[in-house]
C-alpha cells in the first residue's frame, strides 16, 4: 500500500480537506462568479426593451391608421404578449392570437344577430368559443378567443367594434413580429452556461463526496451524499429547457448561420453530463448499500476509504475540466483540452489504485465485491463520457477545440484498457498465487 503514499495519491498526513486544491475548495470556487454569464443578463434586458419598442410603436401606429376617440391599448398589448423569447416562438404565438380574435368576432357576430344580448347567449357564446378553440389547438389562446366573443357581443351596438379588434390585433401582432425580425436573438451562450452550472454542480457533488468518504465511511454520511446527487436533476432539466431554448432560437433566425454547429456540440456535452449524473446517483447509492447497518468497528479503513476518495475528487476536477472546456464562452477563443486530458489521465491513475485497495474475496464476501465493483464500474464510466480520447465526448471537444478526430489517450488510459484492468484486479483471488 505504499505505492498509494506518493504520485498521484494522497500522501501521509494529507488530506482533502487540507489540500488547497482538495474537494473541501470546490463548494467555495463552484460560488465564485464567471464572467460570461453576464451575458444573459444582457439577453434579459435587450427583451425588455423590444417589448417595450414594440408596445408603443403598435400603440402609435394603429392611432395613426385607424384613428377614432377611443386609445388604441389592444394593439399594444399584443406587441406586449406577441414579442417571445424567440422569433420562431413570436410568429406563432402572433397567428394564435390573430385567429383567435377573428375567430371570437365572427362567433360574437353570428349569435349576436340571431339571439342578441342574453345570460344564455353569452353562456352559448362562451361556450362555443372554448369548444371551437380546443378543435383549432389554439391553447391558452382559447380564453381569448371566449374574451374577444365577450366583448364584441356586449358591446355589438357599435357597428364597428369588431372590426377595430381585428385591425389592433393585426396591427400590434405585425408589430411584435418585425420587431423581434430586426432583432433577432440567439439563445445559445445562455444555454452554454447552464450546462457549465450542470458540470459544476456535478463537480461539485463528486468532490464533497470525497470529503464524506475521506473523514468516515458512514450510513448518514453516503445517504447525504445520496441526496445531493438525486438533486442534480434539477440542474439537468434546467439544461435541457435551455438548450430547446436555443434551438428554437435559430429556427426562422437570420443569424442562425453564425451558429448552426453550436447546439449538437453542446448537445453532446449535455448528453455526457447527463450520464455522468446518472452515475454519480448509482455511485452514492453503491456507498451507502456498502455500510447500510454496519457498525462502527466494521466500516471501511482509512486504507480503502482514502484511495477511493481520491478518485471521487479526480472524477469532480475531471468534470470541471470537462464543463470548463465545452461550456465556454461560444463567441470567445478556444480552450485547449489539455487540462481535461490531464484530469482524466490522472483520475485513471487513482482509479488504479482504488480498485486494489477496494480489492475483495468474491466468494467469501460477494456482496462486498458487487458493490465495489459498481462502483468502480460507474466512476470508470463517468470517466469514459468525459474523456477527450473516447466516443462519448469526441463530438463536443472536437468541434470545441478542432482536435483531431483520430487524437487518442494517452497509453494505458483507453476506456477499454481501464475496464480490462479493472475485470482482472475483481477476478483476482487470494488464493490463486
């Protein structure tokens, strides 16, 4: 076990918690502020303000077109509601809310001349209108078409009314659309950030684990661990809706052409981290089935608890390197990989090391065996799925840093040699010098 003492284990009377770079450090750097995201802050305040351009430019206009005593507030507020997060998102939210309003008028215009202005005339034209929008798939837009009907049959005796509705809502909803046509954006740095928070959440998670391990392997402490790798779905459905965010933002978009490869580069990256969580969950899982209703005296030693520990702390660096790179700033330079590679190749090393110190009888203690294995099985994963020279990464680092596609790691480190390894140090025995 001496062999652990020196390289790229922890040496004696070093510890995570001690080590300025251990995993101790990372909950405190994963809170520190990064630079590019300011820039959905910047996104944030540039759809304010065409919300804001759009609403009194529909407001002017249709004072100017269509004139009359009474001010023109439909036609801004559907410039208000019309202008969406993307252009593709304005275009059909302005069709619903166009067919929705005619579609109200003209109910309102039938029942109004046949029945009038009656409870049970407004329930039927209420009705109707709910039911009608349902059949057209309009949505949330199905209330107003039911408003619009409303409105134009209490107030039918204004010849008019509802054709003045029909030319605000046209006249605001083409407001809202050429707005946000001059001024198209790109929801992809946004995107880019929340993966990065997903790779730091997962970094982080990994490496207070390590801590956990390293002070005692209990019960309590691999439950909370549990949890707080359960909880890294949140940050995994919040990537996902960014990213459809950002693809739906280059549909119908001008400058789509400025970035047509960034979505399936980070949506490989996000595929990655996804597993990666996912073998995180397992992985805490594995740890506490391993000293679930074990007493004190039997949890594992400090000779197999640090060794695994600091695997856990190369595999949370390993994806902080990993989001670092692929999760950058999309407008800015390029970033090497090496660092990644680095990371990865020393995890790998670590995780050498780990499996001969988790090493056990697989017939005398099978369960013990199963659960090392997984977990040794898992960390060996997440590793596979960040690793510059695998499969799984190769997409989103390649067209990230223009690495060659046959750049491969270093020897000894492959994927399939680490899990070659790692099947003969399990099927080892002790009996079979």
């Amino acid at each position: 076990m001496a062999a652990r003492g020196g390289g790229d284990g922890l040496a004696p009377g070093r510890s995570l918690m001690s080590a300025p770079s251990g995993a101790a450090d990372a909950t405190r750097r994963g809170r520190e502020p990064r630079p590019r995201l300011r820039r959905t802050d910047k996104i944030s305040t540039a759809q304010v303000m065409k919300a804001t351009v759009a609403a009194v430019v529909a407001y002017v206009l249709a004072q100017r077109v269509l004139g009359g005593d009474h001010p023109m507030l439909l036609a801004a507020l559907t410039a208000l509601l019309v202008v969406k997060v993307t252009l593709y998102e304005t275009i059909r939210h302005g069709w619903q809310r166009i067919g929705s309003v005619i579609v109200g008028v003209v109910i309102a215009a039938l029942l109004s001349s046949v029945f009038g202005l009656t409870w049970w005339s407004l329930g039927i034209t209420v009705l109707a209108a709910l039911l009608l929008g349902k059949v057209l798939r309009l949505g949330d837009h199905s209330l107003e078409i039911a408003v619009n009907a409303m409105a134009v049959l209490v107030l039918g005796s204004h010849n008019h009314l509802g054709l003045n509705r029909v030319f605000e809502t046209l006249i605001g909803a083409g407001v809202g659309v050429l707005v946000s046509l001059a001024a198209p954006s790109v929801h992809v740095q946004p995107a880019s950030d929340a993966i990065g928070r997903l790779a730091e959440e997962i970094g982080r998670v990994l490496r207070s684990i390590a801590v956990d391990v390293e002070r005692g392997w209990t019960h309590e402490r691999a439950l909370d661990g549990l949890r707080r790798a359960r909880a890294l779905e949140k940050q995994v459905r919040a990537a996902q809706g960014a990213l459809a965010q950002a693809e739906e933002s280059l549909r119908l978009n001008p400058r789509r052409a400025a970035a047509t490869t960034v979505p399936e580069r980070l949506r490989s990256a996000l595929t990655a981290l996804e597993y990666s969580a996912i073998h995180v969950r397992v992985t805490c899982s594995c740890l506490a089935d391993r000293v679930e209703g074990m007493p004190s005296h039997e949890l594992p030693d400090p000779e197999a608890r640090l060794p695994l520990a600091g695997l856990l702390d190369a595999a949370g660096k390993g994806v902080l390197a990993f989001g670092q790179l692929v999760a950058s700033d999309v407008a800015g330079p390029v970033d090497s990989a090496d660092a990644l590679r680095r990371a990865v190749r020393r995890a790998r090393s670590l995780r050498d090391l780990a499996s001969e110190a988790l090493l056990v009888d697989a017939r005398k203690e099978p369960k013990l065996w199963r659960v090392h294995g997984a977990v040794l099985a898992h960390l060996d994963r997440l590793l596979d799925d960040i690793d510059p020279g695998g499969n799984a990464a190769a997409y989103a680092i390649s067209q990230r840093t223009l690495v060659p596609s046959g750049a491969a790691s270093p020897a000894g480190s492959s994927p399939a040699g680490v899990r070659e390894r790692l099947l003969m140090t399990l099927r080892r025995r002790p009996d079979a010098a």
